[in-house]
C-alpha cells in the first residue's frame, strides 16, 4: 500500500512526465532536424536525448535509494548509504565527463 501511496504522489507524477516527455520531445525533435537539416545533427541530437533520459532516471533512482536508506535508518547517528546507489552517482558523473571530453576535443568546431 505504501509503494502505490508513493507512486500516486503530484511528485511522482511530475517525475514520471518529465521522464517520458524528455525522450519524447529530443527523440522528436532529433528526427525533425535529421529530416530537415543534417542527419548527423540530429543523430547528435537523439544521442543527447537518451543520455538527458539515462541521466535523469540515474539521478531519481539514486535519490530514490538514499532517501529510502536515510529515512530506514533514523536515529542513528550516521547513516550508511548503499554501495549500489553511490556507484550509480559515479558511473552517471563519469559519463558526464565523458561526453564533456568528447565535446571538447573531438569536436570540429573552435570553442
């Protein structure tokens, strides 16, 4: 009862929209730009799409978990968060740095 409590919330609501409308609109607005402009832009463009999707999902599930470790463990005096969850936060940081890297060096355009 109290899993479907939490999936009924307006924050869970809000969380699950913004989920499916940021692949929806950049998968979308990916294939407008490949069909109209340059296919590789919008090939970047659906790339940038599903990385935004994987980057959001990582983010809720790894506040997700630390909420749920946090709140499971009140009162004590330092809580241990799950290897799982800080994992996930690496991994997503490290995919962000590495997009950045390739941004910035293989890019053809001067910054």
């Amino acid at each position: 009862m109290a899993s479907s409590v939490a999936e009924s919330t307006p924050a869970a609501v809000t969380e699950r929209r913004i989920s499916w409308l940021t692949l929806l609109i950049g998968l979308a607005s990916a294939l407008l730009v490949a069909l109209l402009r340059d296919r590789w832009w919008g090939a970047g463009l659906g790339i940038g799409a599903a990385l935004a999707w994987l980057n959001f999902r990582w983010l809720r599930r790894g506040l997700d978990a630390l909420v749920v470790a946090s709140t499971a463990q009140t009162g004590e005096e330092k809580p241990i968060v799950p290897i799982a969850s800080s994992f996930g936060m690496l991994f997503r940081y490290g995919l962000i740095a590495l997009a950045v890297y390739v941004i910035l060096n293989i890019s053809k355009f001067p910054l």
